[in-house]
C-alpha cells in the first residue's frame, strides 16, 4: 500500500455520554449539554498506529478537523485535497500541500481545539471529500465516524463507480452496526497497515429519530470491500432467547439500599420490569433498592434515559452496574452506552454482566472501548455472565 485517504467526521459520537444517542440533527443541543469532540482523539489513536508501521505512506486527507490536524498530530505530513469551502489542492505540489484560500475552520474555542467550531461541517463534506481521495487513487479509505459516515462513505464508492476500493471504518459514533470498523481505533491503524486481502461486508444504519424513541430500524445500505482480519468487528445480531428467567434470578437477589445501574437493551430491561421499572429501552437508568419493601415498592428510580452528568449527580454508594453485551460484537462499553462513562464505571464496585445463553454462543469475547485505556486494561481478563435465573458462564473480554 503506498497512500490512504483518511476523512473525520468531528461531531461523530457526540452526543452518546450526553444521552442524545447519537448527534444526527443534535449537534447545538449535545453542545448546550456539554458535549465534547471525541472523533479527532480517536482518528490520532489510529492514525498514530498506522504510522508505526507504516510511517512512509502519503496519506491524502481534509483540510483541518476534517482530517488535516489529526493527521499531522499523528506524524505524518498531509496532502491536503479537499477543503471545505469547495477548493481542491494541487496533488503535483506533493506532501504538505496546502490549498489556496483554505479555511481551516479554526475551533469556536481555542482551548478546545479539536471542536468544528461554527463553520460546521457536514455530510456533504465527508462526501466532496472521498471524491476527492479517490481521485488520487488511494489504496484505502480509513473513516472516522459511525454508521452515518459509513453510509457517506459507501455512498461515494458507488456513485465514483470505485466499488473496489476498500474502505475501513474507526469507530467514533453512538451506534455502530455495521462490520466495516476495527474494534478500536487502535486496531483499525495496525489493520490498515497489515491487510493483505478485503471481503465484502455489510453498512447498516438506523434511524436515529426512532432509537431515541426506543425503537432500533435497522437498514442494510450497502455491501462494500473491507480489510480481512480477527479485529474487524461484526455486524450486531439480536438474541431471540428467552431471559424471563435471568430477569427474575437477577431480581430476586437485589441488595437493599444499593444504587444500580442498568445500561440499555432489551435483556436489561427485562431486569427493570420484573422490578416494577418502567425501562429506557436504549437509555440508561438509575434506580435505588429500598432498604426495606414497602407495598410493593422495591426501589426508587433516581433518573431514567439519563446523561453521563445525570448519572454521576445521583449515584450513592454501593454502586452496580447491570450491562449486556452487543449480540454479534460483544461491546460491554463503547457502543450505545456511552453515557456509562468511566467516571461512571469507576464509581461502581461491581459490573454484573447478563445475557441469553444464546447471545453468548454468537460471541467469541467480550470486548470494551471506554476512551480510557487504563479502565480497558483494568476491565480485561475474564468475568463471570449471568445467563439465567442460577446459571453463568465465564468469558474473556479482550
């Protein structure tokens, strides 16, 4: 491989620790919550494991957020293709080339340099700028985003009539169903550096509007060439087995006056209702167990759908968090739970991980991708799943 086009998508994955879900028409309200850019730390993470391998590659890319500045943090001297006023670099200037007039979208911040600012970009400019990419015919387009930049990117790939270019996804949204992405962004620069061959494989999306109604309608909208190795996460699968029965074995053994967590998802909301809670069915919900049943009365809910910030304000020691693996991937955290941060996780004595038997025979570990890489390596190794009402199995999360 000799070039690679790298395009970021700089609002990716900002409005996961707020509670939005995903940043879809989201963006002014995940800023009014506090949100943080999380997309350029994680395209520096890739890209700067791509350039231990590789550090001789030309590397084409965007004008300043949209990859220009992650880019030169990672070691690298861009070619600058696209900027997002419109203009295209001269690619005969060679490595560095900058373009004539380019805006480099400075940040709204400078204390906060990684932030778009308030020129945003947009689809639009994912898209200009593959084409661009493409036109200098690079070897592989490695993205910075979701599934919605997935669907961008793909999109241009068919429209270029480029269909054999592969495309490698890092993973920096909310939601991330499809299996274009390596496992981490770490994983996604050593793939990039080390693939030999590519497979076709499938870009999901969903609707935004309706996950965060509580609904997922996921859509196949592409199948494209994908890099071929173990780290290149699947797409997610849906369990169909019953959890009736790990709902009550969790239920029955609440401890009076602890404070629980309970991430999202169809197995944990089983857990929820068998104790009276009305759940978040893609949110997360705080929930304490009284000290003594009253009435019926097991518990008080302390916030429902709750933002990271939320969360932190209500939590009373002990803490539990109540999490299940994303069928097919095996994300405990760093897919659609991002509001369970690792300040979260860090104030909670115990993680208590439940899924269908059936679910865990679809996994082959148990992965997390919390943005902390001292809480991953704490979170590695093996862990006990709850998997019915007296049942477990012992997995490795890697």
């Amino acid at each position: 491989m000799e070039s690679i086009g790298v395009v970021v998508n700089p609002i990716a994955g900002m409005g996961g620790r707020v509670g939005l879900k995903g940043t879809d028409g989201k963006l002014d309200e995940a800023r009014r919550r506090g949100a943080e850019p999380r997309a350029p730390e994680r395209a520096r993470q890739a890209l700067r494991s791509l350039h231990r391998r590789e550090p001789a590659l030309t590397v084409y890319t965007a004008a300043g957020v949209l990859g220009e500045r992650a880019v030169r943090d990672a070691g690298y001297e861009p070619v600058v293709v696209y900027d997002p006023a419109g203009a295209e670099a001269d690619v005969d200037a060679g490595a560095g080339a900058e373009i004539d007039g380019a805006t480099d979208r400075g940040p709204a911040d400078p204390a906060r340099p990684d932030d778009p600012g308030d020129a945003e970009t947009t689809a639009d400019d994912t898209r200009a700028a593959v084409r661009a990419m493409l036109d200098r015919g690079v070897d592989l387009l490695l993205f910075v985003g979701g599934d919605g930049t997935a669907v961008d990117v793909a999109e241009v790939l068919e429209d270029a009539d480029a269909a054999e270019t592969p495309m490698l996804g890092v993973p920096a949204g909310v939601k991330i169903y499809s299996s274009a992405f390596g496992v981490t962004p770490a994983d996604a620069g050593r793939i990039a550096a080390e693939f030999d061959r590519v497979e076709d494989r499938e870009v999901n999306d969903i609707d935004e509007d309706a996950y965060r109604d509580g609904e997922v309608r996921t859509e196949l909208k592409a199948v494209v060439p994908v890099p071929v190795a173990p780290d290149v996460q699947a797409s997610k699968q849906v369990s169909s087995g019953s959890v009736d029965a790990l709902a009550s074995g969790v239920a029955r053994e609440v401890e009076p006056g602890r404070t629980y967590v309970f991430g999202p998802g169809s197995t944990v909301g089983a857990i929820e209702a068998e104790l009276g809670i009305d759940p978040s069915p893609l949110g997360v919900d705080v929930w304490r167990a009284a000290e003594a049943e009253s009435n019926g009365r097991r518990g008080d809910v302390l916030a429902a759908d709750a933002a990271e910030s939320e969360i932190l304000a209500v939590l009373e020691d002990p803490v539990t968090i109540v999490v299940s693996p994303i069928g097919g991937q095996g994300f405990l955290f760093g897919r659609g739970n991002h509001q369970i941060s690792p300040s979260v996780i860090r104030r909670a004595d115990e993680i208590e991980v439940v899924a269908a038997a059936e679910k865990l025979d679809g996994i082959d570990a148990l992965r997390v991708d919390t943005d902390d890489e001292d809480l991953d390596e704490d979170l590695r190794g093996w862990t006990r799943v709850r998997t019915g009402r007296f049942t477990t199995r012992l997995v490795t999360v890697v």
